[in-house]
C-alpha cells in the first residue's frame, strides 16, 4: 500500500489545548514493584514518563472535542505500545505478559480510549493475525501494525448480535477466485480510521472464519459514530461491507468457529484487567492529593475520619486488583490462563475502577464534576468498559458455568 489518506489524516495535528498536571505517584500499598523485574519497571516507567508528558497535558480536551489524539500513534508505535508480547522477528517486543499488562495500565491511567486503541490495535487485530494467519500474512502485517503505520479494527459485533456472537448474520460467499463479502459490525473502536480490519464472517455452511479487509476495497466503508458520552478520546464507528471482493489470501487460514474470535477476546480482556487498575490508580491519586490540601472547617478533609475510611478502601481494593492481575500474568506466561480465571480478573478490576471513579469524585465534591481533575471522565469511560470485551453480566455467567459446569447463557 502507499501511504493512505488516512494516514496523512492522522498527521495532522489538532490545535489541543494543554494544561497543567500535578505530578502522579502510584499507590503499591503490597511492595508489588519488588516482584517486577528491571526489566517490566523500566517498561513501565517509560510509558508513564511519555503519558505524563505527551498526553495528560491534552486529553482533557481531547475529550471534550470528542478527538482522538491520532497523531500519538507513531509515538505509541516507536514506544512498542502496539503487540509488545508478540515475537521480534515481526517488528513486535517479545516481552511477557505482565510487561504488556503494565503498559496498558500506564496508558489506561490516562484514558481508556487510548487504552482501547492500543489493545484492539495489539490483541485484536496483531494478535489474530499472528495466532491464526499464515506467514505471509505475519510478514505482510505485523511489522507494519506495531509500528503505527497501519492501525487496525475487530470487527465482531453485530447491531443485534452482542453478547451472541455466534447469531452474526455477516457472511462471504466464495466466488472462485475471491470472497464476496457483505453484513455490518457495530461498536468498532478504531474503524473510522483504520488500514484494515480483522473481520468474523459465515461461510456458506455457516461456519465462522476471520477475513483481513483492507481500506480502500470497493464496498467497504467505515462511518462514525457519534454523540458518544463516553471514550470521547477514542473513535468509533461501524464497518459496513457491501459486495466487498476479499482476496482468497486475506483468509485467516488457522482457525474456525467462535474460538478464534473468543481467544482474541481473552488476550484483550486481559490487558484491560490490567488497564482498569490504571483508571482507578489516577481517580485515588487525584483524591488522596485533594484531601490534604482541601480545607473546611479549619482543616484538610483528608482528617476527617468519613474521608479517611473512603481512601483507605479505595487503596484495599486496588492493591487486592494487583495482586489478582500480577498472579493472572504469571499464568498467561505460563499459557495456564483460562477464559473464566481473566473474566474474574476483567470484571472484578472494571467494577472497582468505576466504583473508585464515583468515590473519589465525592471526595473533591463540586470541583469533581470539572475537566479540572480526571473522574468524571474516567467514570464515564468505565461505563463502556464494563459492557464491552463481555458485559459485567455475561462474566458472572462465564464463571458461573466454570464452577458448574452448566452452561447458562441459553
């Protein structure tokens, strides 16, 4: 391909306002940094060091504007923010894991629509193509991908179909020397922008497989969704195929039925198990910083004792959510994670993160509602977060049939 419009569209840099951010210091009430290697710390450390500069100062507005910083991507791509535990020999990190996890929590601390892009971007659209594809699609792709000069989209869902993937209606018939492709997936992060787009599509017997469909086939269109309350920092939009002409070799060749698309679903709900505790790391940090220097009644409210009992629960709950996930990475390193062991880990961290987002905005109390400080935008983010990648229900009921054995989803 040569560079795309869209491309070049992201380029361009809009005129963002930037403000001032208070230094963060990260609550690990459990010495959890000790059980991270050098390596994972130093990570770490990067991406907040580039968050705190490059970001924070503008994603207020970006958030307002309803703009997704576009223009971070090579960055975000030079960093390895993009697949940084798939293997080197595709341009990727090679790292674990937990390596992957704390950079989502580092980018997610700052807003989980830039989160959003990065995972789908890593466990969605890189992922299945180095799990399922062939090597020539590795080769074609990945490198690319993990810089940032393409960016991807997943496309599963369906208007009618959320929950059930499995009743999609999106379909390809083969035409001999192609595929003709026609549906439509709603709920897309990344899609009004992407260079191509993972697809889950029927076959002819009704049989599920992963499509590659570039930008620019003929048919292929990507409208944008808006009048979003929440991930206002993220785009999103639909993909809508019609008669789109796939060629033969954008065929995902290693995978049918619904385990391809659920196994990339686990990789991303992974990272945002991870993802979440950075929200609700930010939301503390904000409140812990506001107790001491606001006053009433002659002194900090940080001394009262209704204050003091909301910040020490917050931090309970989010030291038990780092434990959970650091002992979650240890297994995935170990390819012993199951899908009902990271929907325990995706649920409980996105419950708590929103639910620290509401406290800590009652602790800053009126001034919490403003852009001046972070909840109210990472409360409303939340929100999308604990539907998306598999509602807060449907985790319940992944465990449920894990500690059963009683599938209760029909």
């Amino acid at each position: 391909m040569n560079l795309s419009d869209m491309q070049k569209k992201r380029m361009d840099v809009p005129a963002l306002h930037r403000k001032t951010v208070k230094k963060y210091t990260a609550p690990d009430h459990y010495l959890l940094d000790e059980l991270l290697s050098e390596e994972h710390r130093m990570i770490r450390d990067s991406v907040r060091a580039w968050v705190d500069e490059k970001v924070m100062p503008i994603i207020e507005d970006c958030a307002q504007r309803n703009i997704c910083p576009t223009h971070l991507i090579p960055e975000m791509g030079t960093l390895g923010i993009f697949g940084p535990a798939l293997p080197t020999e595709y341009g990727c990190g090679g790292l674990d894991q937990i390596a992957y996890g704390v950079i989502m929590q580092e980018v997610e601390r700052c807003d989980s629509g830039l989160r959003s892009m990065a995972s789908v971007q890593g466990s969605l659209v890189m992922y299945p193509i180095y799990k399922y594809g062939s090597e020539a699609q590795r080769k074609k792709y990945l490198p690319k991908l993990a810089s940032g000069e393409y960016m991807g989209c997943f496309g599963l869902t369906e208007a009618d179909y959320g929950s059930n993937p499995g009743g999609m209606l999106t379909n390809y018939k083969d035409m001999g020397d192609h595929y003709l492709l026609n549906g439509s997936k709603m709920w897309i992060s990344n899609s009004p922008f992407a260079d191509i787009a993972v697809v889950w599509a029927k076959n002819e017997e009704g049989r599920i497989h992963g499509l590659i469909v570039e930008r620019g086939m003929e048919g292929f269109t990507t409208p944008e969704i808006h009048g979003k309350w929440s991930l206002r920092a993220s785009a999103t939009g639909e993909l809508v195929f019609d008669n789109v002409k796939v060629p033969k070799e954008n065929l995902l060749p290693n995978v049918s039925g619904l385990k391809g698309p659920l196994g990339c679903l686990d990789s991303a709900r992974y990272g945002i198990a991870w993802g979440a505790i950075g929200a609700a790391m930010a939301c503390y940090d904000s409140a812990v910083q506001y107790s001491k220097e606001r006053l009433q009644f002659d002194k900090p409210i940080g001394s009262f004792q209704l204050i003091q009992k909301k910040l020490a629960e917050m931090l309970t709950e989010i030291t038990k959510a780092q434990l959970l996930t650091f002992r979650l990475g240890q297994l995935k390193n170990e390819d012993r994670a199951t899908t009902a062991q990271i929907s325990m880990a995706k649920r409980n961290n996105v419950e708590m993160a929103l639910n620290i987002a509401r406290e800590a905005r009652q602790i800053h109390g009126g001034m919490g509602i403003t852009d001046e400080y972070p909840m109210m935008r990472h409360m409303a983010n939340l929100e999308s977060v604990i539907t998306y990648e598999g509602t807060h229900d449907i985790h319940l009921l992944i465990l449920g049939m894990d500690i059963t054995g009683i599938q209760a989803f029909k």
